[in-house]
C-alpha cells in the first residue's frame, strides 16, 4: 500500500517496536485498573480517581498503537503471555496497596513510558510522521500522567506533615 510505502524507515521494525508498547500499554492498563481497587491510605479516594482515569488512557493508547499496527498491515500481539516477554517498562506488581508505594511505582512506569515515546518520536519524526503524531500524543499524555502522580505524592507528603 502506498501508504506504507511512504515510510523511510524499516516497517518490520518499526511493527516490532509499535507491539512493543503495546504490550507496555496493557501492563500499565492493569497496573493502573487493580491499583485503584486496592488503593488504601489517606487521600484513597482522589488517588483512586486519578489512576482509574490513566487506565482509561492507557486503554486508549493500546488501542491508538493497535489501529496503527493494523493499517501498517502488521500482527497485534495476540497472545497476552506476550506481553511479559515484549514489555520494555515490565509490570511492577502492587503488594503494597498504600496509596505512596502506588504512587510510586506508577511514577516508574511512567516514568519509562516517556523514554520509550521519546525514543519512538526520535526514530519516527523525519521518517513516519504519521506514527510520530501518534507516538506525540501518546508522549504528552505519558508527561502529563507522571506529573498528575507527582501532585498526589506531593499532597500526599505535605498533609503528613
Ligand atoms: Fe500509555
Ligand atoms: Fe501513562
Ligand atoms: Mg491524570
């Protein structure tokens, strides 16, 4: 297709990095989902809030990451068990359900999302810039996700005081 023809960039490699977040994106997806069951400790209900609303955003940037591998007539991961060998940004399982160690590991994640985009952008800006508008978007959602985080700790640190 020529709109894949256009790409100045190896598509087969690029597939393989768009799959890569993929998998990244349903990591956090849970990540975020099971944590605001589980979140306990003060200020429970606004951290809650806040990281139901991420995974709903992650969801949407797997699903954006998805549309993209299709029309690049690439394969989704299919297999979930994938995902844990794909991953760039892991999955860090939340034990501790207190609202800072939440925080905290969703700060990482975050944290390697914006590495990874950063890097997708860097690779894809002058070659496919398509993906890259994608990849933009997914990036500015990533920062804003790491410093809505940032305020909840911050809060959190200072009615502790
Ligand atoms: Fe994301
Ligand atoms: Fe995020
Ligand atoms: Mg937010």
């Amino acid at each position: 297709m020529k709109g894949k023809e256009i790409i100045k960039l190896d598509v087969n490699e690029l597939l393989k990095l768009l799959n890569k977040a993929l998998a990244d994106e349903w990591l956090a997806y849970y990540q975020y989902w099971v944590g605001s069951k589980i979140a306990v400790g003060p200020m429970r209900d606004a951290v809650a809030r806040e990281l139901a609303e991420h995974a709903g955003e992650e969801l949407q940037h797997a699903e954006m990451l998805v549309n993209r591998i299709i029309q690049l007539e690439g394969k989704p991961l299919l297999d979930p068990r994938s995902w844990f060998e794909e991953t760039n940004c892991g999955y860090e399982v939340p034990e501790d359900p207190s609202v800072e160690s939440l925080l905290k590991q969703n700060i990482k994640g975050e944290r390697c999302a914006i590495d990874v985009y950063n890097k997708l952008l860097e690779l894809t800006k002058d070659k496919d810039p398509i993906t890259a508008k994608i990849v933009l978007e997914i990036l500015e959602d990533e920062i804003e996700h790491e410093a809505d985080l940032q305020s909840l700790l911050e809060d959190l640190e200072k009615a502790r005081r």
